[in-house]
C-alpha cells in the first residue's frame, strides 16, 4: 500500500489523461472525468463488485458506438477513478502511475464502446 494525498493523486490522473495521443483525446466526446476518494454502496452495486479496494474505476454513459443522432441534450458520460483501489494496491509511486494509466485507459475503451469480454479478447488486462 502507498500513502498518497488526495491532490496528489488526482495530478497522476490528469497526466494519464495528458500522455494520451493525440487522435485518442480528440474522439472523446461529451465526457467528464472525476476522483473519488472511494466508491459509493451504489457505485458498488452498479459495478457488481462487493470489496471497494475492488473497483478502480467505473464508466457511467452511452458509448460512441452507441450514439444516434437523437443524443443532443444528453449529460455528460462520466469516468470515476477511486483512490482507494489503487493505493491498496500499489507498493510504489511509478506502481501507482501505470495502475492509473491502465484504469483510465479501461474506462475509456468503455466510451469508444470496447466492452470487457472484447478487452479481455485483445489481451488488454
């Protein structure tokens, strides 16, 4: 486990989403990109999971692929990366770092409509 301020934490998330390329960050589309310290009992239902150093991160929205030309006027999809899952489970700053990378990078595949079977498939994990 790592101690890591909260600010702290939400910088290594902001430069994730910054070392993207280029042509990734440009089809993102109608999208925020939130910290939590930890996941909700709701935030945990809604990702199925029971132990909150279990959920990194969680995706909210309708996909890309999913998208007609009826979603206008539409929230924000929202990416939530949780704290707690990762400093309980790294052991070091540049740990830390590349689970952060990873998380985002997960949700994201999310957004562009990558599902998990299909990440798992491409040996994403």
């Amino acid at each position: 486990m790592i101690r890591i301020r909260m600010k702290d934490f939400e910088r290594i998330v902001r430069e994730a989403f910054e070392e993207l390329p280029e042509s990734i960050r440009a089809r993102i589309s109608n999208l925020e990109i939130e910290v939590k310290d930890r996941p909700s009992a709701e935030d945990l239902d809604e990702a199925a999971v029971d132990d909150p150093a279990d959920l990194f991160g969680l995706y909210r929205g309708v996909p890309l692929t999913a998208r007609s030309t009826h979603y206008d006027m539409t929230l924000p999809d929202l990416i939530t990366i949780y704290r707690y899952a990762h400093v309980h489970a790294c052991d070091s700053l540049e740990a830390l770092r590349e689970e952060v990378r990873r998380t985002l990078r997960h949700e994201l595949a999310h957004h562009f409509g990558i599902d998990d079977d299909r990440l798992e498939a491409l040996d994403a994990y």
